[in-house]
C-alpha cells in the first residue's frame, strides 16, 4: 500500500517591531542572484535557488528570493515588481520585506528585465531576474501520467512572504500537503493561523475539484482573527500535484495589501474562483 503525505498549512506572524523584520532565505543552491544598491528610497534582491533536483519524471522545486529594502526614513507605497511577481501596497521605513515562495518546474534559462516601480509616479529601477519558466500565475492542467509522478514524489513545499502596513508587519509561511491510500481518493488538510494582533483578510486562489469551496472559506476569501489557529479539511477524487497559487491580503478597510505567489499541492484539474491577475490588480 502507498501512502502520500504532504501537508498545507498558512502561518501569519504580526510584528510591531521594526527590529524584527528579518529577510527569507532560499534552501538548496543558489544558480542566480541580482541586485541593486540604490541611495534611496529603495534597494532590491533576486536569488534563484534549487530546493531539489529534477529526475526523469519529476521537475526541481525552485525557490525564488525576492527582498525589496526600505532605506529610507519614511514609508514607500505603490511597489510594483510584475516581472518578479511581488506586489506591496506599502513597505515600512527602514525595512526589508521579502518573499521567498518555492515552486515547482524549472526557471527560465537566461535572465529577464523588467521594472520595479514605486510611488504615485512612473519612478523605477530597472532589474534583472531569473523566474520560473511557467511563469508567476499558473492555470491548471489536465492529469497526466507524470503528473501522477510529481503528486508522488515531490516533498512538501515551503513559501514565506512578508507584508506590511504602515504601522505594523505580518510575515505569512504557507506549506501545503495532502495524504492517499491508492492515489485515486485524496484527504486535504488546511491549518490557517494568525499570530499577530489585527485581523487580517486572505484569499487564497487555490484551485478546488468538486465541493471542495464549500471547505475551504478562504478560497472565496475569509478573515484570520489575531492570535488563532484553524485547521480546515477537504476531499479530492482525482490527483494532486504542485501548483502556483496567488494569495491577497487585504487590511480591515477590505484594501489590498499585498499580492504574492505560493507553491501549493491542489487538484490536477481543479478551477479556481478568480483571476490571479484581479487579485495582483486590487493592491493600487
């Protein structure tokens, strides 16, 4: 009998205190890095890394660092980095605020340019980055014999970004993960918690199979109350395997906050319920 155990789990850590900020790291080994060192307001980072390796039927988990760094004395609203799939409503003074989701397939094979911009006006720095080959918002596929593989054989997957508002910082792990006795009836299992001290609002643009949004309240979007835990389960009748999911977090005036991308297990075949790019949109 085999037996898959992969996991999902959204972790939110609220911070008051700038001295708690810290940036994400990469595991595995690191293929490409770019930066820019600016005087102000602003400094980025992009690092490509392996997690793990890619074998005859199973891509590698990549993992991609992205840090953008307020040196500034004052906060900096309006961050767009579309080429890096990052977007900020606002970055604290004197702060880093990084994001470091891992996805599965392969990155692209030489560096792309693109801006990233900041503020009411069209102020940017050019960057270079090496993303993910399938791009940052990703549509489901139809299963396929490999895709049986991937679900299989691939360890569970780690995504860590950081959000701020002006007067506060929440940091958000997601990990994801489901279990099987004969790969075709799958038991999802969800842990959403909060360990800060303000509400905060999240979607999560996972796509579902069958009744699973009748489980899943924060697939339409749902409120994380301070300082709680909540363990939500669901079904799936067909294969798994990693998919890219955009996550939304909106403040307690239902205004965007952030946009980010997570590597997440989900249905092969699964729909989701909105459009990543609406949801990357309602952040300016």
């Amino acid at each position: 009998m085999i037996r898959l155990s992969l996991s999902l789990c959204v972790l939110v850590i609220m911070s008051q205190s700038p001295a708690r900020a810290q940036e994400c790291d990469c595991p595995g080994t690191q293929i490409a890095r770019f930066k820019g060192d600016h005087d102000t307001p602003l400094s980025w980072v992009f690092i490509t890394s392996v997690v793990t390796e890619a074998r005859s039927d199973v891509p590698p988990l990549m993992c991609y660092s992205r840090t953008v760094h307020n040196t500034s004395t004052a906060p900096v609203f309006n961050v767009s980095w579309k080429i890096a799939g990052y977007e900020r409503r606002v970055i604290r003074e004197q702060r880093p605020n990084s994001s470091c989701p891992q996805l599965s397939g392969f990155a692209e094979s030489s560096p792309k340019s693109g801006p990233l911009y900041y503020g009411i006006s069209s102020e940017h720095y050019d960057t270079n980055v090496l993303p993910p080959r399938a791009g940052w918002m990703q549509q489901a596929a139809a299963p396929t014999s490999t895709d049986l593989a991937i679900s299989i054989d691939l360890h569970a997957v780690r995504s860590v970004f950081d959000v701020d508002t002006v007067d506060a910082s929440t940091q958000l792990v997601v990990y994801s993960s489901a279990s099987t006795d004969d790969r075709k009836f799958y038991q999802l299992k969800y842990e959403i918690e909060n360990r800060g001290n303000v509400p905060v609002f999240m979607i999560v643009n996972l796509p579902i199979a069958g009744s699973m949004d009748k489980d899943l309240p924060f697939v339409s979007g749902f409120w994380i109350q301070p300082e709680t835990r909540q363990t939500f389960y669901s079904k799936a009748s067909e294969p798994v395997d990693v998919q890219r999911a955009t996550v939304l977090v909106l403040d307690q005036n239902k205004k965007g906050l952030a946009a980010d991308v997570v590597g997440v297990y989900a249905p092969s075949n699964g729909k989701r319920f909105l459009s990543d790019e609406s949801l990357f949109n309602e952040v300016h």
